[in-house]
C-alpha cells in the first residue's frame, strides 16, 4: 500500500517523461512535414502531373463520376504508373493551386502545388478514363502551409493553420464554403493573390509554369505526347514572380506520405493530457520503466497475470511460437514479435485477434502498409461472424458503417439463421476439447515410449534364446511376479544345495521350496534340486524378458490402439477449429442481440450512425470525442486501419481498446505510432530489425536540438531518435519476452536459406520440403556489359531481363491451366529501376502487366510484398565504382531484397563472381552457385537399420511412387515420404540421432502441413507386415 501511495506522488510531482516525449515527438513531425517536396512539385523529378481543362468538376459535383478523355496520353501514363508503383507512390486530384515565388523566404520559396486534395484513382473504361475520388474528406496541403506561416513563434503558426484546419471545405464543394476557406486563408495569409476567375486556357499555364529544362527531359524520357511537346515548346515562357492561389484542378502521382499532419495534433492532445490518464494505457510501460531507472519507483514489474489454463480459440492453424504470441499477451502489457520474411504474420495477427474477440476483447489493429491492413481484414470477415472486424480509413468507410449500423438498428440483420451449430458454442466448450487433446496425446506418447521399450526387451528376448535354445524345465507361460517368485526360491534352494552337511530341518525347507517351484512349473515326477537350479536359472532369465514383452503389451492394449487415438486427434484438432469460428459467431451474434436489447446503447449507435453522414466534420469529430465509443466497439471489437488514416477513423480516448496490434512496424515511424498506443491497454508490435527501416528526411541537426531542448537523457536518445529508430526499435527495448515467429511458408528453402544463415541465425524453419531437380534460385551472367557509371544504368542487363520475363510468360500461358504467373524485379539502384521500368512498358501491354502483376522497384518497392517469381538486377560489371558495391551491401536492403520469391528467383550480374571482392553480395552468388550441387548431391538418409528394412519393403510394393527417406523440413526429420503426400513414421527403436521433439507434436506439425500420417512400430511389423503394409496402403489413397 505504501508502495503504490509512493509511485502516485512521484508521477504526481514529476515532469511527464510520456509528456516530453509527445512535445519532442511533435517537433520532429512538425519539422517533416515542412520539409515536404509536395510544396514544390517540380523539386522532385518523381512527380508526375496533368492539369484538367476547364471548371473544377470532381468537387463540386462530388457524388458523380469524372469522365476524363481516354485518348489522353499523360493520364494514361498516370494511370499505369500508379498501378505498377501502388505501394511507393499514389495518384491524389488536387484544386486551388498555390503557385509561384514567396518572396519573404530566401529558400524554398518556389510554390506549385495544390491547397486542396483527395487520394484518387484512375481506372479506364471503355474510351474513356473514370477518375474517382477515394476519400469523401478534403485533405489541406499542411506543408506548403507550413513554409508560408513561418513564425518565430512556432506556437502561434501551429494555432493559424488549425483556424485553417476548422474551415477546410465539407464536400460537395458549394461556392459558400469555398468562400470562407479563401477568406480565412487571406486573412491569415495576406501576400497570397487569390485568383477570382477559372483560367480558360490551362495548357498555356501548364507551360508557364513548366521550365525548359524539365520540358527537354521530358522530351529525352518520352514521358509526353511529341505532338503536344512541339507545341508546347514553340510558346514564349513566363516566369511567375507573385506567389497567386489558381483556380486549377490537377491529377498527380506522387510519393506516398511517410506521415500525416493528424499525427501532429494528437500529440500535441497527448502532452496536455493529466500523467493519471497515461496509467490506463500501455504508454504506462515505457513512463514505469522511466521512473524505475530514475529510482522514483520501487524495483517492482508492473502487474502481470499468470495463466494456469490457457487454450487459444483460433480459427487457423496455430504454430509453437504463434501460440507463445497469444499466451505472453495474456500476461503482459508490452509484446514485440520478430517477424522474419514469409513467417505467416497475417496468420498469426488472425489467430491473435480471433482469440482476443472470443474473450470479450476490443482489438485496433494497425500498419504503415494498406495491403498488410486488408489481409488481416478480410480474412477475419472471411470467418463469416457478423460483425467481426471493420476496415477504417477506406474510401467511404463512414457510408459503409453507416449502412451496417442502419441494418443492425432496423433489425435488417439475421442473426437466427444459420448460426444452429454456433449458438451453444462457448470458451469453455475449447478448454474442455483441449483437454481431450492433450489426454490422448499423452496416451500416444506413453504408448510410443512403451513401444521404444518392447523393443528393446524383445532384442534382448531374441539374443537370450539364441544363446539357450529351447526351454527344458519352464513348458507354459510364467508371470511376471511367478518368475520373481521362483527366482527367490531358486536362491533360498542353492542355500541349502551349497551346504557340506545338512540337518533334517534343512532337508525339509529343501524339500518344501522345491515342492513350490515344481507347482509353480507345473513338473511332475522327481526332480533333485542341483539338476534343477542351472538350467532353471537361465530359462528364468528367458522367461523373464517373455514376461516383460507380454506386460508391456498389456499395458499399450490398456491404454488403446495407437492408430485409433492418432485419428482421433487429428478428427478433434479439425473440430478445434471449427469450434473457434462458432465461438466467434456466437459471440458476435449474443453482442449484437445485446446491443439492440439495450435502448442507451441503440440511441448512442444511431447518434454515431447519423453523424457518420454528416457533412459537417467538426460536428463529426465533437461527437467522436463526447459520445461514448463503447457500443461502436460492441458493434465491431476490431478495428483495422493504418496509421496515417487513425486520426481521422477514432477519436483521440486513452486506453480505448484492449489490445492493439501493429503490424510492419519496422517501417512505422515512433511518432504515427504514438497515439496508437495511448488508445490501448495493451500492444503487440510485429516488425522485423532485419529488414529495412523506416525513412526520414528530418536534419540530423533540427533532431538533436529538440532532444536537447526537452532535456532527453543520453540512454533515451538513443532509444527514441525519430530519424533512425523504427516503433519496432523501442518495442523490442520495453518487451520483456520477445518471441520470433520461426515457421517460413513463403518459399523453398534454396531461396530463403541464405537470409537464415546470415541474419537470422539458421533458426528459421521452412515448412516445405524443395524436391525439384532443378534449383529455384539462379544465376545468369550477362557478358559484356557496362553501366552508366553516372546514374548506374546497365542496359545489357535490363535487356536480358526483358528477354527473361518473355520467355517465363510465354511458358507460364502454354498452360491455360495455370494461374498466371506473377512478377517482379528488384534493382538496388533507381537508374536500372528507370530504366527496366520504361523497357517494360515498351514491350508488354498494360493488360500483361496487370495480369502478371508486373512490378518494377527497389527493395523498398517490395518491403512486405511478394511474387512468384523475382528477377534481381545488380548492376554490377566491370566498371562498376566501389561505392556501388557497398551501397548494395547494406544488410537490411540486401536481406529484403533476396527474400520476395515464392517459387523463383533468378539473379542478373555483368561480372564474373570470383572477381567480385569479398562481401554480402560475393558470398550470396557463390551460394547460389553451389545450389545444383546441393540438389544433386541429396540421397536416402535412415536413422536406424529397421527403418532402412521398412523402406526398402515399401519401395519394393509401391514402384509406380517416389519414395524418399530421411526428409528434413519444419525442424523435423520424416522417416519415410511417398510422392510428397503420405509420410510413414517408423515407431519403436532408437535411433542413431535423435530429434529433440515428440512424436506427437512431430505428428501435428506434419499433418498441419497437410500430410497424411501413418505409424509403424517393430512390434506391429513383426507381428503382421502385411497388415502395415495395407494400412500404408490405404492411408496413400486417402492423401
């Protein structure tokens, strides 16, 4: 009690170290978000643009669609640009342009850009091109802004562009409300001349504000219409001197931003928040651990819950580690999870949230990347309970949930039907099945173990026969406790047959042992004691391990038929999972059912549902924030949505879910996620410190100013720098048990095995044997090539792989029967990136690149992403510079990007691999190099003589299969495999090297994989082969 009355006073009267960290955290973003290049879009070669002719129309007509000219070629380069660059870059319509020069700043005072915008989406349909809007919300350009309300005072310009921020147009855009926003603005900021009228011809400014330069690079690239170039080039330039707000509305494609201006001022909200309200949400770990290393708290963890019955209700399969994931939750606050590539992050974030929701839990999940968002989304929403999870920050996800509160409140939802199997399902009903599991497990294991000892007592048998031959004296079956009890008065009678002189009472006992031994033999007529004792003494021996046999026997026969309870497992880990998706159905159906029972709580959801489609969005965020958000977490426990739309999907309430979960969270800068975790109690943060990092373009300088100013402590700073530090970084300080998702799905091990080697310590296990002849990594050497040293371009190399990916589609569509095959290629360097690219789409349509989901990038590109096939492009020859070199080296980059391959990754290089210096890239080559032979090299391996004997039999019965033996995949070693279906576990002897794993848990493992399973114990072969056989046999149909 005292304790605890000691930790209240010292945060009471301590300064916030969660509180620093937010105002600190604040600057950094701040300062980011000026430094944007959306301020100026000619400032980066990257952006591409078109100005529309004519009115604003997408706006101002915002519930219908825009038909746009099909025939025009810089949109329908737009259009595949975005699609082949999703991930890197987005396509945004923007309208009143800020253009021109400010002539207070001395740098970065050119201005072309768009005030006003929305994320939109370019899609072709029949001639024309459809450009719709992908938000309903107008999103204001805060960095352009930023550079314009330059104040010593940063206070005082944070407060101008909020004011701005309150009167940003609702949509449809209406000529009153455009009117206040310009007003505003002006006031605020005076040197910006407004334009009063729509410019007519938007061609002639297009030019007036696009330099030579960029025109005659444009015309090198062939990035334009030559036709419209020419023209465009014959027009007199005018350069802008007044910075003017132009009534012009653009499509761009442009960078996706690594951070929003929402961000901002939740961390402002989260610094002035009371420290008490820190305590509720997981923010606490890192201020706990704060005040211990300050000696302002006693040396105490915070309250951990120790499960004693733990069973997780999962609808998916389930790994060791997974399941350690849901566990150490279960007892702590703060959890990191390493996720190397392929591992199944989305399986394990499913079976996560499933068990969470099961257990009366709110779950926000949360990523950087939309892809990693939806996976989780729809497989949750795949497992058919209503309700379940909800995909926030979409286009029109507030109309979305509005219809579905609608149909939940007018009672348009059924939730009778279909849910008869669901409707009794409980948590209970899981333990109670996992219970049976782990009891019938422990049966198989101990009949294993029994098995292991019959026969090892039968080689004993079979020796001590040999050695004896046939009985003489013992003619029936002994007990074990008969042949105890003889052997006893076989010693107690050379007692007396060792004596020189025996009395009559010596006699007697002789005589009465003897009687004894002879009843329990069953002999008749006269026996004398000294032509008994020897011969007896070795048939005992015998009789004794016959006894043995026959009890070990006894007591596998007690427990059960061991292939009997292997079924029953298997049938009940099926049931388990269905068992899972019922609990969730009822689960979800009885919240439901509560909710609409409950009057306050249906008033609350049709407040929320109302001002979902309200156009006034501060009224929108006011009712956020005051209404309680509690029956909206009823309604869907699980929220999925990334961290740059959060501030605009959930209101700013600590502690609002129980657990959050951040995916990718290596490429989450510490800000976005900052107000992520004050929403929850708890957090699990999945990333991987072995791929690449995120990015920042914040001063080294402006980071250390700030660290400064708010007095972060040495070891602090090295935690906490926005620049360098990912969330995954301070997660892996603040967690106390970090788990590593060791099961690799994604490809064969040729591809994934020298990541394992390298970086993750040959822990990884990949799940799949890789039983082709050929390897599915490669090596191609292109001769003679050369880069453009300047820009490291290699043309040879970008041609042969053109040549590659010709040849690997015209295979893959040979076959109508095949999925078509997808593809990607990676470059370390953005000039052979370029370059590929524009080769790519000169030789293949817009349709084969869709269709094969060709994709052209760095390792950034595919961070998180991948494709059946890969083609690396290294761009090394023989003039290459050093520097080239060790900018590929760079682990994390180099470890992404051999890893994106499910099936084939083919390797391009324009130097010979023994002349390349020692390093990363020189040691990755030569193992790929040595791959064939690996391949060639694989043959039988048997772990002991009577698995070789099985093998042999089964290879002799079943010619028309491939019989392998020896098997190593999963971290497990199969006996015996039959065309990569059935396996065939040899039961009952040691082996030469033995596997630190059970039976049963290698049985799981195996039928998780999708394996049919059969055993086959020595004692069984030795007792009926032929029935071994047929069970294999039958059990090889069923696969």
């Amino acid at each position: 009690m005292l304790q605890e009355a000691q930790k209240v006073i010292a945060g009471a009267f301590n300064t916030s170290f969660i509180k620093k960290l937010a105002q600190y955290l604040h600057d950094c973003v701040r300062e980011e978000v000026k430094s944007s290049t959306f301020r100026n879009l000619k400032e980066d070669k990257e952006n591409k643009w078109v100005f529309l002719d004519g009115e604003e129309k997408l706006f101002t007509n915002f519930d219908q669609e825009l038909l746009l000219e099909g025939s025009n070629s810089y949109l329908t380069e737009l259009m595949i640009q975005s699609d082949m660059n999703a991930k890197e870059k987005y396509l945004i319509y923007g309208y009143l342009f800020l253009v021109g020069k400010n002539s207070k700043a001395r740098k970065n005072n050119q201005f072309l850009t768009p005030l006003l915008y929305v994320p939109c989406k370019l899609e072709r349909r029949g001639v024309n091109i459809v450009l719709t809007a992908q938000e309903d919300i107008l999103s204001l350009n805060t960095g352009a802004l930023a550079q314009l309300m330059k104040r010593d005072d940063e206070q005082e310009a944070d407060a101008m562009l909020s004011g701005l921020l309150d009167v940003v147009p609702e949509l449809p855009l209406t000529s009153e409300n455009l009117e206040i926003f310009l007003t505003t603005l002006k006031s605020l900021i005076p040197e910006i001349e407004i334009e009063t009228a729509p410019v007519e011809d938007i061609k002639q400014d297009f030019e007036d504000f696009y330099s030579r330069e960029n025109l005659e690079k444009a015309l090198e690239d062939g990035d334009f219409d030559f036709d419209a170039i020419d023209e465009i080039a014959k027009r007199p330039r005018v350069k802008v001197e007044k910075l003017t707000l132009q009534r012009k509305s653009a499509v761009i494609l442009t960078k996706r931003p690594s951070i929003t201006a929402g961000v901002l001022h939740e961390l402002t909200q989260i610094a002035e928040k009371p420290q008490g309200v820190y305590r509720e949400t997981v923010l606490e770990v890192i201020n706990h651990e704060y005040l211990l290393q300050k000696g302002k708290v006693a040396n105490e963890k915070l309250e951990q819950k120790e499960i004693k019955d733990f069973f997780p209700i999962t609808p998916l399969s389930l790994s060791d580690s997974q399941e350690d994931v849901i566990k150490k939750i279960e007892e702590n606050n703060f959890l990191a999870v390493y996720g190397p590539p392929g591992t199944g992050k989305s399986q394990t974030i499913v079976n996560l949230v499933s068990h969470l929701i099961a257990n009366g839990k709110s779950v926000l999940v949360a990523s950087r990347m939309d892809k990693a968002v939806d996976v989780v989304a729809q497989r949750l929403n795949s497992l058919n309970a209503p309700y379940l999870a909800l995909r926030a920050g979409r286009a029109n996800y507030q109309k979305m949930l509005n219809f579905k509160l609608e149909d939940l409140l007018s009672n348009k939802v059924d939730l009778d039907s279909g849910y008869q199997d669901a409707v009794m399902a409980e948590p209970d009903d899981m333990k109670n099945l996992c219970d049976e599991i782990v009891r019938l497990e422990e049966g198989a294991q101990k009949i294993f173990s029994l098995e292991k000892q019959y026969s090892e007592a039968y080689e004993e048998q079979k020796e001590t026969k040999e050695a004896i031959g046939e009985c003489e004296v013992i003619k029936n079956a002994l007990s074990l406790e008969e042949v105890n009890q003889t052997k006893k008065l076989l010693k107690e009678l050379e007692k007396y047959e060792n004596k020189h002189k025996k009395n009559i009472l010596d006699k007697i006992f002789e005589g009465i042992k003897l009687n004894k031994i002879k009843k329990i033999l069953n002999l008749k007529g006269k026996i004398k004691a000294s032509e008994l004792s020897q011969r007896l003494a070795l048939e005992l021996d015998l009789e004794l391990l016959n006894a043995k046999l026959r009890k070990i026997e006894n007591n596998i026969y007690k427990i059960g038929n061991l292939h009997q309870i292997l079924k029953k497992i298997k049938s009940l880990r099926k049931k388990q999972q269905k068992l899972a998706v019922d609990i969730l159905k009822n689960k979800r159906r009885t919240a439901l059912k509560n909710i609409l029972c409950d009057q306050q709580k249906r008033q609350r959801l049709m407040i929320h549902s109302k001002s979902l489609v309200s156009r006034k969005l501060n009224q929108q965020n006011r009712l956020l924030e005051k209404e309680d958000f509690k029956p909206l977490l009823a309604a869907f426990p699980c929220w999925c949505v990334t961290t740059y739309a959060i501030s605009n999907s959930l209101p700013l309430k600590p502690a609002l879910f129980d657990v959050v979960i951040l995916d990718e969270a290596s490429q989450c800068d510490i800000a976005s996620c900052f107000p992520i975790l004050f929403r929850a109690k708890k957090a699990v943060i999945v990333g991987d410190d072995k791929q690449l990092p995120h990015l920042s373009f914040l001063e080294k300088a402006k980071e250390q100013s700030f660290l400064n100013q708010y007095n972060i402590e040495d070891r602090y700073q090295l935690l906490w720098r926005f620049r360098t530090n990912s969330m995954f970084d301070v997660a892996n300080y603040y967690s106390t048990t970090p788990t590593l998702l060791d099961e690799h799905f994604r490809s064969p091990k040729p591809i994934i095995e020298f990541s394992n080697r390298e970086f993750y310590g040959g822990r990884i296990k990949v799940m799949k044997p890789y039983f082709d002849d050929v390897s599915p990594v490669e090596l191609v050497e292109v001769k003679e090539a050369k880069v453009d040293t300047d820009i490291t371009r290699n043309q040879a190399e970008c041609e042969a792989i053109i040549k590659k990916v010709q040849d690997i589609i015209y295979e893959n569509e040979k076959n109508p029967d095949l999925e078509p095959v997808s593809i990607g290629i990676i470059s370390p360097f953005r000039g052979q990136v370029e370059l590929i690219k524009k080769a790519v789409l000169r030789v293949f349509s817009q349709e084969t690149i869709q269709q094969h989901q060709i994709e052209i990038g760095t390792a950034h590109t595919f961070q998180g992403d991948e494709r059946d096939v890969m083609l690396m492009s290294w761009a090394i020859a023989v003039n290459s510079h050093s520097q080239s070199l060790m900018f590929l080296q760079k682990p994390n980059l180099f470890n992404v990007a051999i890893t994106r391959a499910r099936k084939r990754l083919i390797n391009f290089i324009s130097k010979p691999v023994n002349e390349l210096p020692e390093g990363l890239l020189r040691d990755y080559l030569e193992f790929v190099q040595s791959q064939d032979k690996v391949i060639a090299s694989r043959k039988n391996v048997f772990k002991n003589t009577f698995e070789k004997e099985v093998f042999e039999v089964i290879n002799d019965e079943f010619t028309t299969h491939k019989v392998r033996a020896g098997v190593d995949f999963a971290g497990i070693n199969a006996d015996i495999m039959i065309d990569d279906k059935l396996i065939v576990e040899i039961d009952g002897v040691l082996d030469e090297f033995t596997q630190n794993v059970k039976e049963t848990k290698k049985q799981a493992i195996m039928e998780r994989l999708g394996y049919e399973v059969v055993h086959v114990t020595k004692r069984e072969w030795g007792l009926s082969k032929d029935a071994a056989l047929d069970r294999i046999r039958s059990s090889l149909v069923q696969s």
